[in-house]
C-alpha cells in the first residue's frame, strides 16, 4: 500500500511521582532500558526492539497522569501537511524546535477535543540498545523482565470523543476497528493508523485529558503468563488479568505503575486492514467486550483514571 | 498513515495433481475451509477468520505449480490507476472480468519479469465463515488442524529479481524489508506493501515463474509445534522446521502439499514500518538468515520448487 | 523408586442433572472421549491420552454432587494389604464385586472422616482411543476442544481434614505436599501418592461430602488460554482464571458443567518429591497461596460447592 | 504410593576443558547457579528450583566426558540396602565418604556393565537460590537465560545394555519405560525410577563409560524456542532441533558445552506411571523414535560423545 503520513505512535510523556522508582520499574519490571536524562530530568526509555531515539517519557511531578503523545509521521513535509489540515478543521497547533527532546527533531502539538495533547515529529535520531541491520540476530540485548517488544498504544479518557473521531478520520487519517455505542451514545473508539487493530483509543468520560493506560507489545501469550508472576513476585498492583479483550482480541494484563499510571501488557489481535467493517459493540455484550473471559466490567477499569 | 493502493495478498492460485488429496490437505491438515468448487472444476478455500470470498484457489493440472498471485487493493480506481503504472513502466496488463472467479470482481493480470503473472483486484464478496462484526467472539468456527489463521505470502523462484524490486518499488509502492546480497548480486528480496515483513518474496533462480511456498499465518510458536505433530502424524512430508528465520524472525516449519507445492505456517517476524532501514545479508551469514538455528541452508530449500 | 500400593486417581463418578448435556460439555468442550454407556445408565469417559478402560463417571440424578472417587493400586494384593490397613485404623471397607463398572476389576470402598466415599482398584481393562505402545505417535487421535490429558485430581470440601490428612498418610502413604494453617486450625492440605504436586485436596467445610472440583491436565499455559478460549465462546459460566495457584504453582482455569459441577483445566506445577519439605502457607499469604494474581479468594471459591 | 528408594538424578559430574568458559556457559546460558568451588576446584552448580546443595559438578581435566551420576535415594538405611543388593548381583561397591563433596553425606559408588559409575547418596544439605517453604513466590530469583527448572537425566553410551537394563530393573527398582528392539538386538533404553519417562537411558557403544548428554528440564516449548534463539544469538553449536521425541514424547533441542559435552533442553512428555505398559520400537520407526519431525537419525546422534 502506499503508505503516508502517521506512521506509530512514536513516544509518550508520563509523569511519575517518584523517578527512581519509576525508572525500576519500566527497566526491570517491564524491560525497557534507559537511553538518557534530560538536563531538565525527563528520563528517556525504549526497548531494545526500536529503533527510533526513545518511546517512552517520564517527567517528575506532583500528581500522575498524560502529558502527550506524540506520533511519527513519514517525512518532513508531512508535519506541514499535517499542520494545515489542523488549521484549516479549526484546532490550533503549536510548534516544539527540535532539540526540546534528546534524539527528536521538531514537532507540532495541539490539543483535541477530549483535552489530551496530541503531537506529531518527523525525525528521531537512532539510540542504542537497537536492532542490528546488517546480518542482525534475532535480539542483540537479550531480553528481560516482562521481554516488552515496543510502546505500542494508549487508551484516553476525555469527553467529545464523536470530535476526536471526526478529527483522527478526518485530519489524521486513521480508521475505526472498533466502537461501542451505548444507548446514550458512543462510548469507545479503537483507532488504527496502520494494521494494528489500535494505535490509540478513547473512553468517554467526564473530565478532559485523563490517562487510563499505556500499552507494551509482548510475543505471546506465554510472556503474559511471564509478566504476571513477575507482578505478583515484586508486588505491583495488577488491575485484571490475566485475561483476553473480545475488543481487539489481545490477550493481556493491566497493572499500575508505582505513581498509578496504568500499564497493559499484551500480545496479539487480528490484524486490520482498511477495507475491513468497522466492528461494533452494544451494552448488551460490552463487558465480553472489554474482559472477554470474565465478561463484565470491573469498576476500577472504568474509573481509575491518572 | 493513508493507506492506499495495493493492501495485502488476496489470494493465490496453484496448480495440484489430485484434487481430492488437496481438499483434504489444506482443510483437515491446515485448517481452512472450502467455499465452493466453481464449474471449471477449481477449488476455493478460505480461513475462517478471513472475511473475503476466498485466498487459496486449486486447480487440477497435470504438473504441480504457481498460476498466479492476486493483490487486493483499496478501491477499484486504484485498478486503473496500477494500469496506468505498468503499462507506462513497459509491461502489458490483461483484463479479468468479475466472476471469471466466483465472488470477485475485475482483475488486470501482468507478467512481471521474473516470470509470475501478478493480478490486482478490488472487490470481493464475504463467505463463510467469517468472524462476526457486531459482538464478535474471538472466532465462531472453532480452529481445527494447524489453526490457519489467513493465507500470508509467497516466496516465489525466477530471474531478474533485480527488475522486480524495481517494478514492485516504483509501480506497486511496495518497501524491501530484507534482500541478499552475494557476490555476484541480489539473490533475494522480502517485499512488503504493508506493515509485514514481506507479502511477497523473490528468489533468483535460472527458471521462470517458479514456486517455492505459500505461508499460512498461525497465532504462536505453540501452534507450529502443533502442526508440526501434525504432519509426522499423518505422514506428511517435512522439509525443515520448526525452526526461525533470521530474515522476518518469523517462526516456521516448511512441508509439502500431496502435489508437491511447498506449504509454510509460522508465526511472528517483526512489526514494518517504512520508516525502518532495510535489513540486509551477505553470503557469510546467509545460513543464519535463512534458518536462524541450523545456520546453513538444506539443499532443497534451493532446488526444489514448483 | 520402589514404587507400591497407590499409583493415582483412577476414575471419579459426579452426579448430573441433565445427561446429554453433560455428555457434550466433557466430550466437546473438554476433550474426553465417551467409552460406553453402563445398562443402569451411568456414562463412562476417558481421554486419549489414558489406557485405562475409563477416568470419568457420570451418574444422572437429581442434585449434583460427588459419588466417590477411586485411586489404582499397582496389584490386586494391595487391595487385601489395603483393606487390612483400613480396617486396623478402624474404618469399615466394602467391597464392589468387579463388572460393577464396565472394565473394572473388585474395588473397596470406605467413607474417610470428611464424609467422602473413596475406593480402591487394582485392575482395568483398557479401552480405546489409548496410545499406541509400538513405535507410536505422540497422539493417535488428534486434540479437540480443551485438549485434556488426562483425569488429574479432586479438590473435596468437608469437615475433619486433620483425620483425612492423617489418615491419607498412615493408611494410603500419601504425602502433604502443601497444606494451610490457618489461627483456628488446619484449613486446607494437598495430597500426593506419587510426584504431583497433588492427587487429592480438601478443604475444611462444615457440611461433609461436598465436591469443589475435578481437574484436567493440560500440556502447557497456552491450552490453558484456548480453554478459556472456549468457555466464553459457548457460555460456559467461568469461575476464575486464567490465573495461576501460588499452591502447586498450576496455571488454571475454573469453570461449571452444566449441572454445577466445577471443573478446572490446568497445567504445570513443580515436580513433587517425597524427600521435598511440606510447604506452608498462613492467613497472610492465603489469597497469593490460591490465586496468585489475584491475591485475594473469591467469595465462589469458598461457598459454591456440589 | 508407597514411595521408597531411588528417588530421582542428584547430580552429575562431568569433565571440562575450560572451567571459565563452562561456568559461563552452564550459568549465564542455561540459567543455573554457581552454589561453590571446591579445594580441588570442582566447581557445583544448582538450579534455583531445586533444594539439594547442587545437582551438576564440573571437574577440570584433558578430555571431555562423564565421570559419574548420583541418585539421591529417601533415607540412609536405602544405601546399606542397595549396597547389600548390588553386592548379592555381583558387583562392588566402593565408599565415598561424606564431604568428598561439599553438601552431600556419604555416598556408594559402583560400575555398571556399560562402563558408568554410578553413586547412591541419601543426605543433601540444602543450598541457596532454594524456593521458599512458608508462603512461596512462583520463584524467588528471576529466571535467566534458557529458565532449566532441574538438571533432569543423563544419556549413556556404553556396551552390554542388556545387563545394565537387568541391573537397574532389578537391583535399584528401575522400570524400563521405553526400548528399542534391533534386528540384532537392544539398541537402547530409557529407565525410570519414578513418574518421568526416563532418568537415565542408555545406548548400545562398543566403547564403555560414554557420554551422550545430560538434559535439563524447562517449563515448556515455548522456553524451548528461547534456549534455540539464545544458542544462535551466542554461536553455540546446535546438534538438533527444536524437534520432538518420539520416544517420551519431549519437546527438545541438543547443543554442545565449551568442553563438547552434549547438553539437552526439553519440555514435556507423558507422565509414566508403574502399571504403563513399555512402549516398544523397531527399526522401521526408529528414526520417528528419535526424531519425530525429521524421521531420521542424524550421524551426530549415534557417533559423537565424549
């Protein structure tokens, strides 16, 4: 296909309460290393799996939750591109000079109607560790801890999300997976920007720019059963799991990091294709949605929100 | 990111000498599902977590082989857009009308230089099984045999492989992922249209339109072992595997169908984005690339194909 | 080892309501094969994986519930040195003349102090399907629905645990190979006559003679993931799980027979020993002891029996 | 059962070329731990899943090879028993006092017909990484490398299996779970002393006292594919697989210590129990016996050993 604009998500900004802690816990726990501090004392993660700078962002601060999100576009001019089309649907974006992270060139940001900032960037340095291109093993760095492939999504919860739907179909191109439609309206949106059936998704709730979870790929169902003795064995709070979306179909784990920032692990789901149906959810079937083995909702997954 | 033009493999068509024993073969052993039997005698078969009329196609024939392989592209202006592009690139494309197969619509047919004749279609009808879109369960047909999950690529044999990465780069918008290079020059190329490590892949070799194997996705490294218990059960023979490609990581086993055409089901290989450097071989690691565990190439890994 | 007197559980027979359903829910769902169906009604399932005429028994009756349990001894002598012991220890054995159950040499029969009839056996028949014992394949009938291996274990409910431990040990030469202690006394204790971490449990329970649950083995956690898989595909009402027990360390799922009859599939667990120290578990730890992800019980856990 | 005797392997020591690089090897690949070295730098390697002081010795020397294997049995009486027994078949057996090895109590030692010295001990201390007794964690120590579970079996080569078969059987209570009959006689072997399908096994060689390999256990196929990925990713020579035993059914992969000593990861495998009919091959499927998805021997397997 021809593939433009959005590529990924490229990298998220969290802020923790307790960095060192912080740090531990997506390097050792969830397997991720360290690539650098910021001299303001942002601290960049990746996994050994990507190649760009960094994918993850953690800042000190006195309350948990979102920063931004920031997507990777394919060149350049896209940001321009991009940049126009935000204007011209009536959200206005900011610029961020390349620099103002380690290894990313410049980026625009803006905010969209559910009241989470959303950024794009073009350009990432490499850092190590990274995969080798020239006659490459499998991994160079021998996994561990939860054995994270990549950052690999995030699920937001905000108001307005029939605009953020608009505006990601509209504006960013992306495509609906998935949906639930409650009978007072649209609850959820799963966004694609590529063939993974979710590179971002939204709850509809009250209050704008709230965070429910960041999400790491895993191979398979086996490192999900792994991530969860790891969780029990270090006595991270795990929220539910392990146990399998009907949404998306991934098998995964949902536990919090030591500020309260929700973390997913998970593996799998189909893949998506932009010629397939939107797959659509009522309330009828919405907890087998959710937690396809348990199928109901647990309270704390519609409420606990950083 | 946008997506349009060529989106994945739809389906291919090979040539087997018992159809019976075939029908056999890729649903009670592979695990998928026979659509219809159309009146010239061929065969459609199908996954059933695929929702298009068709992937696999059979037609009985006196030697075993490759008749074509067919691209599905977003929407049917791209048919004439890709005409366009192959006939200005120097390649003469034919017409297919819709229903020449059952449930799909026109197709332009080319020969590209390696020999393969390539289609491109747009539309094609739903069958069954198919994963429901409203309230799906995680499938409605319960896997059976080695739990195909869709038809994935081709690896195909023939020369001029050079030409084909230029006319699957310039005029299907398709990435190289991976490619050999020897030293007397490219020996092979992995090619991708979308975010897979390949849809398609070449190998040179002195004979035209040679087929070495068409790959069946399964979900986990436990499912390989599983078809690999499979075939020794039923007698079925194995060319190598379970093994893992260095080239893709994709985790594999390699058999052959009763007519002789080669068959893979694996699992994995990394996540593409065009964004990501093309991963390149050298005849010293070849063996690694190839069979990441047994380090060198089996002799009929080269030699033999349909 | 000298290995002697009892080698494992050999068969169970449950009470259910509804016979065809049952029928279908341990043939389909679970895996098990139907043998034959005795002329007073009662139907007898194995799996492929065992050489013994039968592992499961069902009874058709008005409450669901546990009729006995029976455990092979490795001769028929056993049975007399058995019924010595059990006598000497001063509880009455019955006898049941053999072709009470088809394929099923003389048993005797005891009622131990929490209120449950076990029995003991020294000779079956074997019945198909069963392995091949010449150059055989790894299975001869392939795997459907849950894949069980095998009749694996029961968890009883009852009261005076601390006579069944005492007397599984003296009597049967059972060892404890976990057990739970709680302010008020013994709550819990895990049996085992051979290297399994457990063949028989019991929980402490006011009303004597209840049934928690019958065990199947799996081959590994993936199994475990396509079991739940299943349930929730056909409505199955699940208890917990996937989840893992901190005791025996089994990766598990719970779930209902359609007559409420809780069954578990599970896999793993470590290797047990008779030169192994007992583990101990308290009230602190009580909740990781059962469900190790969770780290809490859940109220069905404790209250719902048959 | 009434369990008594031969418990299980204890450990075995083997002679390496380089003890820094075996060390390496066996710790940071295979995943155990180094427990200590001894005056005589034997240096005594563990599991962090098993109790006993140590279950793998490595001894410096010029040639590669075994030096011997210890059955750990259930109490001390079992060794003037066995002593008595082996002593009444016609063969001597030597003394090993206690502290010979650090951690183990006295041991008897003697020479099998094939040439291999076997020891009996009944006393191990216990060592760090252990699991813990009260209220244990799945594991106390992160599992690393290929994750080995215990050091598991040994295969031997060696002359006049016939009469190592008659010893085992009827001097230590072996039985032989599987077998391979030749047109020219028995081939090979496999014994167990408990539940597993074997604990040792044997080949017929003309040369006495050799060494085939010795295996550890892992949790399941999928640390299997892990071990093979870590075997290429540190250039360790690969003998076969991943692949399937016919015989036993384990799921398995054989590669070579720094020394050449074959090493074995496997999964898997039925439970054997004393009532189990010996499963027989021929030499029509010996190849399948071996190998189940290649179906044929490789020179390797029957010619190098050390």
């Amino acid at each position: 296909m021809a593939i433009s604009g959005v590529l990924r998500p490229g990298f998220i900004q969290l802020r923790v309460l307790d960095m060192p802690g912080s740090i531990d816990h997506y390097t050792k726990r969830i397997g991720m290393h360290q690539v650098t501090e910021g001299p303001d004392g942002r601290v960049y993660l990746k996994t050994a799996d990507e190649f760009d700078h960094h994918s993850f962002v953690l800042r000190r601060a006195d309350t948990a939750g979102y920063d931004l999100m920031a997507f990777k576009v394919l060149e350049d001019a896209d940001l321009d591109k991009f940049e126009k089309r935000i204007a011209d649907y009536g959200i206005a974006a900011d610029h961020v000079p390349a620099g103002e992270m380690p290894g990313i060139g410049r980026r625009i940001g803006f905010k969209i109607p559910s009241g989470h900032r959303i950024e794009l960037f073009a350009h990432s340095e490499q850092s190590d560790p990274k995969p080798r291109v020239h006659n490459p093993d499998v991994w160079e760095v021998e996994p561990h801890g939860m054995r994270a492939l990549r950052f690999d999504h995030a699920l937001l919860y905000g108001p307005e999300i029939e605009k953020n739907l608009n505006f990601f179909e509209k504006v960013l191109d992306f495509r609906c997976a998935e949906r639930v439609d409650m009978p007072d309206g649209l609850l959820a949106i799963w966004l694609s920007c590529g063939m993974k059936a979710h590179d971002i998704a939204f709850v509809k709730y009250p209050e704008p720019g709230k965070f429910h979870h960041a999400a790491f790929d895993l191979e398979n169902w086996n490192d999900v059963g792994n991530a969860a003795d790891i969780l029990t064995r270090y006595d991270i709070s795990i929220d539910i799991g392990p146990t399998r979306h009907g949404i998306t179909r991934g098998q995964t784990i949902y536990f919090f990091d030591p500020s309260g920032n929700r973390n997913e692990v998970f593996t799998g789901g189909y893949t998506y294709y932009p010629d397939l149906p939107t797959r659509t959810w009522d309330e009828k079937e919405l907890g087998k949605g959710i937690f396809y083995y348990e199928r109901k909702m647990n309270d704390a997954f519609l409420s606990v929100v950083t």
